[in-house]
C-alpha cells in the first residue's frame, strides 16, 4: 500500500512539472497532465501518431483537438521558421508592391 502511494505521489509531482511550465491555462486534474504531455511530446517533434497511442486515443482527431495545445511562443517561432526558409529574394519578389505607373484602373 506504501508503495503504492509513493508511486502515485512521484507521478503526481512528474506530471505536474510536465504541463505546467508552459501553460498558463485553468486545466485542472488528470487531463491537465494528459494535455500537458501531448503539448510537450508535440513541441519535442514527437508525431501525432505516436502522441495519440501514448495517450490510447481511437482516433488521432481527438488528441490533436483536445489534447495539444500551441502557445504563442510555438506559433511566433514557427513562423520565424516558416520565413527564414524563404530565400530573401522570394521574399523581395513576393512582397515588393508594383509601381503606380502598372497597375490598371
């Protein structure tokens, strides 16, 4: 039974310190960690597959819907990423405005 406690406490404090540090979110209870570590394993590179066979999810949809969560962090590095692969001159080609004189009216 001590055993049995210990563990539970050890996985408790594990879990905590997976979910927390990156959210700031009201989850509560247990599936604040299931989201917690889905968030976590999607942020190492870690598959949607093998995220939701962690989680023994029936269907993929039902992890990356409910429980993967971006912050905004994610999404501003991804973009970063997301522009740094564009060659510069892609980038002066794609956003550079035309000239009054060719545009039509």
């Amino acid at each position: 039974m001590r055993l049995r406690l210990l563990r539970y406490v050890r996985l408790r404090l594990t879990l905590r310190t997976i979910s927390e540090p990156h959210f700031k979110t009201e989850w509560h209870g247990w599936h604040a960690c299931r989201r917690g570590l889905g968030s976590n394993l999607n942020r190492l590179g870690v598959s949607d597959v093998v995220i939701q066979r962690i989680l023994r999810h029936a269907n993929v949809s039902t992890t990356m819907a409910f429980y993967v969560k971006s912050s905004s962090d994610d999404v501003r590095r991804a973009m970063t990423k997301l522009e740094n692969s564009i060659p510069k001159s892609e980038l002066d080609t794609i956003w550079t405005p035309k000239p009054e004189s060719s545009r039509r009216m």
